[in-house]
C-alpha cells in the first residue's frame, strides 16, 4: 500500500492510498453496488504489445455529481468529501470569464455559462462559453502531474453537441433531460 499527499494545480490538497488488489476479487462487488448506488466500471479488454494494455477502473459512491442543461449547470455534493470541494470549486468558476453567475450552498454549487458574442473563426467554435469551458476549468483546477486518474467520468448526452452551434430545436425536449 502506497499513501500520497499532494495539491493539485488548484490548490486542492489531496490524500491518495493506493493499494494493488486482485482484479477477480474486486470487480463483481462494483457490478452489485453499482445497483444502487451512483457510480461507474471502465474497462478495456483489448490488448497489443506495446501499444495498449488491458486494465478495469471502477468506483461507487463518488464526491460529487455534475448535471448540464442547456446553459446552465449544477454540481451537487454527494457526501462530506463533496462538500469539501464545493469552496475551491465554486472559487474557480467565479473567477470563469465563461461562467455568468454561480450560487453555492454547502451541499449545491448552481451556475449559467455565458452565452457566446459576436463572430469567431472556425477553429475558435471549441473555444466560445459553453458547458466545455466548465469542463476545462475543473480540469484544471484538479491537475496534477503524478496524478493520472483523479478526474470527472459520465456520459455525455447528444444534445451536448448543440454548445457550439445555436441551432433552433425541432422536437420538444424533456424539462428534465441532462445533456451532461
């Protein structure tokens, strides 16, 4: 078992163990949690020499949960380790040219992105406001050389494709559908 501390690009000091375990004793408690609780099981079976390797990454219960619609954005803490990233968090985002306006609580950080101005060259559209800039941002705020899987994980809805381009929607969207 290996213990770590270290801060992150953002100030964040972190406390890591990582202890080897076998893989066969570990995945199906995951499967089974992941049940009912919030969570995620990655893993790559395809193997070449010198090029990819096989692995499996999984959790439960993660710290917080980001949901996107539209333009606006919340980040909820799912427990006390949650609630402690919420203030640097919520410090990164203010300080967001992207970011028009962030409310926080202990438990909910909400927010809008700013909607893009004006016109830009193509190889800018990634670049305007949008729910990626946010993405970036907490990249950022939780970098660390050293560090290769401290990061988000989810699923990225189809809609989310519509934050480069204001296209008028044909269809009516549910109120609650996440793009994020």
């Amino acid at each position: 078992m290996t213990v770590t501390t270290y801060d992150t690009a953002g100030g964040i000091r972190v406390h890591r163990t990582v202890e080897e375990i076998p893989i066969a004793s570990v995945i199906e408690p995951v499967v089974q949690a992941l049940d009912a609780h919030r969570g995620v099981l990655l893993a790559s079976s395809y193997e070449y020499p010198g090029r990819y390797t096989r692995w499996d990454m999984g959790f439960v219960d993660p710290p917080l949960v980001l949901t996107a619609r539209r333009r606006g954005f919340r980040l909820e803490a799912l427990n006390a380790r949650g609630r402690v990233l919420l203030s640097p968090i919520a410090g990164a985002l203010r300080a967001l040219d992207a970011v028009e306006r962030v409310s926080a609580t202990e438990e909910v950080l909400d927010g809008v992105i700013r909607a893009p101005g004006g016109r830009f060259a193509e190889e800018e559209r990634s670049r305007q406001p949008s729910v990626f800039s946010l993405l970036r941002a907490l990249g950022a705020l939780f970098h660390h050389p050293e560090e290769p899987h401290l990061g988000l994980y989810g699923a990225f809805g189809y809609d989310l494709a519509f934050q480069f381009e204001p296209i008028r929607l044909r269809l009516e969207r549910p109120r609650e559908q996440r793009d994020l």
